[in-house]
C-alpha cells in the first residue's frame, strides 16, 4: 500500500471528515477522534483485526498509539480541515 506507507506517493497518513469526527490512517492502524471535544472514539489495528471489529481506544496498552495520532490528527485540523461544512 504505497499511499499509506509513505512510499511513492509520499504520504504517511491519509486523512477523512465526517461532521465533527476525523480520522487518520496509516499501514497498521485507524484512529478516529471527535474533534471539537478531542475524544478519541475509535483505534484499530488493521494488522491483526482487518475487519476493524475490535475498538482498541480503551485499551491501556495502546494510550502512546493513541497519543501520537492525536498529534496527527491535530496537524491535520491545524493545516486546514475545519470543522465547516
């Protein structure tokens, strides 16, 4: 997956907007994070759950994951994807 791993593209992450909800992804995981309030709602790990059946978010194991792409999504919001509609 060249888009998401960086590779000729040259993107690291790619992004989505959903009302006040914004995702990031990249080659191992998903994390979605409403913005306006900074929840984080979902984390999964695309390597062992594919199908993204479990939400990893509440996992203790995963709270510097989840840190780091809250910081991406952070960027993301800062370089310009509002919360307009």
């Amino acid at each position: 997956m060249p888009a998401l791993s960086g590779g000729a593209v040259g993107k690291e992450f790619v992004r989505s907007r959903i009302r006040t909800y914004s995702a990031v992804r990249n080659e191992r995981y998903r994390f979605t994070q409403e913005v306006k309030t900074g929840t984080p709602c979902e984390l999964f790990d695309l390597e062992t759950d594919p199908g993204e059946l479990t939400n990893l978010v509440d996992e203790p194991r995963y709270a510097s994951t989840i840190d780091a792409l809250r910081k991406v999504v952070a960027q993301v919001v800062a370089e310009g994807d509002t919360l307009e509609s």
